[in-house]
C-alpha cells in the first residue's frame, strides 16, 4: 500500500501556462489524493510535533479546519513568538503565517472571536469582499439551488450562539435581501417537472 501511494506522489503532474510539470514537493491542489494526503500528513505533525505543546499546557485551546488554525495560548506561559517559532521548524516545507488579534477580535474562518472580560463571543465575520450575490430567480438552475444559500445564511443564523444584540443586527441586515428573493418566488411560475 505504501508503494502504491508512493508511485502515485510521484505521478502527479499539472498544467500552468500551457506547460506541464511534476511536483518536487507536496502535493498538487485538483488532485484526487491531494486532500487525503495532506490531512493525514497535518494529523501526524499535530500527533507528534504539537502534541508537546498542547500537553505542556501553554495552549489553552487549538482548533484546524484544513489549513486555518486558531490558538489561545496562556500568557504567563508563552508568548506568541516562541509559539510561531516552535510551528515554524516542526517541517521544512511548512512556514505558518499568524495573524494577531486587534481589538480584541481576531476572524476564523466566517467567525469572529471577540475576546470580552468575562467570556468569550462569536459573531458572523464577512471579508471586504463579500457581496451578498446568489443565483437569480431567473436563472436556469434549480430552485433547490437559488434557496441554497439562503438556507444556510439562516442556519447559520439561528445554529450560532451570538449574543442577542448580534442575532438582532444580522436579521436586519438579512432579512430584507430574503424577502426580496422570496417576493420574486411568489411572482414567477415554478417549472413544472415533466
């Protein structure tokens, strides 16, 4: 099995600029393997390379969705430094890039953790980016796909524990997008499936 994942690295090939080249490291993004490989092989180096880090209780908290983490680290213990140094010689082929908290706030994937006195809160974090763009009612997909998003900008709404000053602000900011989108429902005629 372990020869077999091994031709398989070496084999992997992929096109830039009507150019075809191998790997020298790492594994190409697109292919079939990529995600496999690369979460077995973080796994390992968090089993035995973090693991230390964790147990020696300077980090209070670790969590990795694919390539994202998020640390809270005791102060008295550590400094954000000697952490970023210490991830940053487990892998030569691996450099982390941290991002510090400002104004007590620091985002983690769509979430923005606020760090308050007492407690922790969460609120929905939306890039500078972020255009409330969808499918348009009038598009030819499927509705099932044009009320996809909506369905999980609710969920995400309700499943979230934000506080209720956050619940109430993101309603408002949601719900009339929603609206409209459901108004242009009621207006047009649905396909009817042969």
């Amino acid at each position: 099995m372990i020869i077999l994942l091994q031709v398989t690295l070496q084999q992997i090939y992929f096109s830039f600029c009507n150019n075809v080249y191998q790997t020298e490291k790492g594994v190409c993004m697109g292919a079939l393997i990529s995600n496999t490989v690369a979460e077995i092989f973080l796994q390992d180096l968090e089993n035995t390379h973090l693991k230390q880090i964790l147990d020696a209780k300077n980090i209070t908290f670790y969590a990795r969705y694919v390539d994202d983490i998020l640390l809270i680290y005791n102060t008295k213990h550590t400094t954000p430094e000697k952490i970023h140094s210490h991830i940053n010689k487990v892998h030569p082929n691996l450099q982390f890039t941290p991002t510090f908290e400002n104004n007590n706030t620091i985002s983690f994937l769509e979430l923005l953790v606020i760090r308050q006195p007492t407690q922790t809160e969460i609120y929905i974090f939306r890039k500078l980016t972020t255009t409330d763009t969808t499918f348009s009612y009038t598009s030819n997909h499927p509705t099932e796909h044009k009320m996809a998003a909506y369905r999980y900008l609710i969920n995400r709404m309700l499943s979230l524990p934000l506080s209720t000053e956050r619940r109430i602000a993101k309603r408002q900011k949601k719900i009339p997008h929603l609206a409209q989108f459901v108004l242009e429902l009621k207006k047009k005629p649905l396909r009817q499936k042969l």
